[in-house]
C-alpha cells in the first residue's frame, strides 16, 4: 500500500501538489501541524495523529470523522517518527514523507534517522521535498539501482551513518571498489550518474543517499 505521510516542516506546496498526484497515494497519515498542509493540498486523511501543540484551533473539527489519535506533548517519539510507526502497522509498502525538512535542522537528521524503522521492516521510505529525495541504504540489501532517467535530480551524494560503510559505486562519475567510508569523509558528496543505471553497493554499514537539485 503506497502510503503518504504530511508532517510539520517546510513544504512547497505548489511543488507539493504535482508531486502528490504523480506518487497517488492509497493511504493518507497527517502528522499534527502536518494537518494544515494536507488541508491546503485537499487531501483527505486517512490518520490523523500528534500532540496537537501547533495545530491551528478549529482544524482538527473539520476532520472528526476521520481515525485521530491523540498523544502526549511530552512523550519518547516524534511525531513523524510515531506516523511511520503507524503508517507500517496499516501495511505500507512504500512511504513518502512530507514536510519532513526545514529550518529545524534537528528535526530534519531526526527525521532522516527515522525511516530506519521502515528499513529494518524492508519497506522503502522517502523524504521528498522539492530539491531532495532523501533515503537510506544499508548491507542487507544487496544492488540498488538508480536509472538516470528515473533519479530525482544532477547530484547523488553519500553520507555514513555507521563508523565504518563499505560501499561500491558503478555507472557514477567517480566509481568507487568496496571503498572504506569512514564518518567525517566527504568524498561521497555530489556524484553524477553518468550510465543509463548507476547501482549502489552497500558491503558494510548504513548510509543515507541525497538525490539533490540546485
């Protein structure tokens, strides 16, 4: 079930709206402020959940009919990191998210981190904004391919979450051969897809993969 979650960061929506009705979702999960933004896309969710602290008052009267859960202001989740939660338990087999960048850069690596749940479960998850589609790729999944048609924008760039990631790199502009990516290198910033299908190895380790447009 392609699943689309709407949370509380920054979100372009006239970029937003094009890219909703390209991804046609079949399950909807409003992440709190997220609300606002699904509102001024016309969406109707499917979920709603969060603490409701940044909700703006009146909003959530317009959706009662509609699944909302309500959880603590204080609590050991974040509210996009609970929407994933919940978005795998409905059955999600693929998931974008929305709204998960911005000036909260806090927010945004958090959030990031926390398509992690989804990869252990082995269903693909995406944060998409419009210069980023931003997703993670560990040794467990053997070749990742990236079609230079299909790839989200110029630049693909790797960033090591693990100590230690040994990573291959073919139909790229600068291939790498079980290279040792350590934390703090930054030699797996902005490559180029030169071939039709450019594949990603992972031999060892977590990475986060940015496909990026200026």
């Amino acid at each position: 079930m392609k699943t689309l979650i709407v949370t509380g960061g920054s979100l372009d929506i006239s970029w937003a709206k094009d890219f909703v009705r390209t991804i046609n979702a079949e399950y909807i999960i409003a992440a709190d402020s997220g609300l606002k933004y699904i509102d001024e896309l016309g969406l109707v969710p499917d979920m709603i959940l969060g603490d409701y602290d940044s909700v703006e008052d009146g909003l959530l009267d317009k959706y009662k009919s509609i699944d909302i859960k309500t959880y603590p202001k204080e609590k050991d989740y974040t509210d996009t990191h609970i929407a994933i939660i919940n978005a795998l338990k409905a059955g999600a087999s693929v998931i974008y998210i929305l709204g998960a960048t911005g000036t909260r850069m806090d927010h945004t690596f958090t959030n990031i981190c926390n398509m992690k749940a989804a990869l252990d479960s082995g269903v693909p998850c995406f944060i998409c904004d419009s210069h980023n589609k931003i997703y993670l790729i560990n040794d467990k999944m053997g070749e990742v391919k990236v079609s230079k048609k299909g790839q989200y924008g110029d630049y693909v760039s790797f960033v090591p979450l693990s100590e230690e990631t040994i990573i291959s790199l073919a139909g790229f502009k600068y291939v790498l051969d079980d290279y040792i990516l350590h934390q703090g290198l930054s030699i797996c910033q902005s490559n180029e897809i030169k071939e039709n299908v450019a594949v990603i190895n992972i031999k060892k380790g977590l990475v986060i993969v940015f496909e990026t447009k200026d």
